[in-house]
C-alpha cells in the first residue's frame, strides 16, 4: 500500500516541477502503481480534464505498456543477479511491474512459486485502484462543484458501482464457473475496444504535444518504485 501511495506521490511532485498539470501526474503515478493500462484507462475515466488530457491517456498507455514489457525481461535478470529467493522474487515482481501479463511472465520465468506469489501481490495492487478511483472521483466533483454550483452529477462513476456490485456476487459464488469464464473473455473484449476506442481518436502526430519530458518521468516513476519495493525486501 504504501508503494502505491508513494509512486503517486513521487509522480505528482516531479510533473510539478516540470510544471505539468497534477492530473497528469496521478495518471502517471496511478498507472505505474496499480496496474498499468487498465489502471490508465479508469482513473482518466474520473480525472478533470485538462488540455491535451486524451494525448496524455494515448502517450500513457504506449509508455506503460513498453515500459512494463522493459520491466519483464530486465527484472528477472536482475533478481537472479541478486540471488533473490523464489518468494523474495515474485513480490518484486507483483509489487514493481505494471501489466498483470508482464507480471506472470516475469514470475514464471523464474518458478512456479514465484509465478504465483508474483499474480497475488499484483491482485493486491490492483484492489487499491477502486479505493483510488473513489477518492479521485469524490475530489473532481467538489472541483467541478466549485466552479460550479448547479452541477448534479454523481459523484461516483456507474463503472464503480458495477464492480462493487459484481465482486459481492462473485464473492457470494452467485456465478457458475461457465459464467465466470464468459464474463472474464467479456471483460477482455471490452478492455480491447476500449483501447481501440483509444486509439481512433488519437494522432501520433499530435502525441508530439506531450513532450519528451513525459518518457523522462515514466522511466523515473518506474525507477521510484523499484528502488522502494527493493529497499523494503532488503529490509526484510
């Protein structure tokens, strides 16, 4: 938890300095933190907008996802040359890479073992986006609410109330395994055209708008994170 809250953080406090909008920077932080580009794809769901915001989702999602898969063959090869443990592995592996897939490559490519204590760490991680969806939610509607009073929207999106419904019924066994298994190649069609939805509106000349100093930050959010989650294993 505390990775999470720190990588955030972390990420918030360089963008300002670069004098980048917040937003940007916990859709950097957040994407990094939790779980890569399903993680960009909600939070920028929720963020206030702000200029140039679909370029910074578009340049987000292509800059996680090849930082990630830099992540899944690098990690690995610097866990052996540290002489981690299986299980010391797969929580490197759960608590630093983004992308569930690059997570269970990266760990299986060591061991079963830390295959598998690699995806529940990852699990984990990604159980804090709903808590940070909400929060980012609750604070864009008291912004908007600021600038202006009549405005009624919820302050919750429906996609959060969808999950919480979900995950009570999945918890309560309500679904069979065939419904479960259909639901889940549901969810993964409607992440893919939610990225190629993603991807109509973007123009890879415009991403140019962005800057170089956005590559910069992604590459220091991740390096952040890493360093962190390494110092507490040596700790331990």
């Amino acid at each position: 938890t505390s990775g999470v809250i720190f990588t955030i953080l972390f990420s918030i406090f360089i963008l300002r300095n670069f004098k980048l909008p917040i937003g940007f920077g916990v859709l950097i932080g957040g994407s990094i933190a939790i779980c890569g580009v399903s993680a960009a794809m909600a939070i920028s769901s929720v963020l206030p907008k702000y200029k140039n915001s679909e370029q910074s989702l578009s340049f987000v999602i292509i800059g996680i996802t090849i930082m990630s898969t830099i992540c899944m063959i690098l990690y690995p090869i610097v866990t052996n040359q540290l002489e981690f443990n299986n299980v010391k592995a797969g929580i490197f592996f759960g608590a630093t890479i983004h992308d569930v897939a690059q997570v269970v490559g990266a760990g299986f490519s060591i061991s079963d073992t830390s295959g598998e204590i690699a995806v529940l760490i990852k699990l984990f991680r990604i159980s804090l986006l709903l808590p940070l969806i909400l929060i980012i939610s609750i604070i864009s509607y008291k912004m908007k609410y600021l600038r202006d009073a009549t405005t009624n929207k919820f302050p919750i999106p429906s996609f959060i109330l969808f999950f919480l419904l979900f995950s009570a019924l999945n918890s309560l066994e309500f679904f069979s395994s065939n419904i479960k298994l259909t639901l889940h190649e549901i969810s993964s069609w409607c992440l893919l055209i939610a990225i190629s939805a993603v991807g109509t509106k973007t123009d890879f000349s415009k991403l140019k708008v962005v800057g170089p100093v956005p590559s910069l930050i992604i590459v220091l959010v991740t390096a952040f994170l890493m360093t962190y989650i390494f110092g507490l294993l040596i700790i331990i």
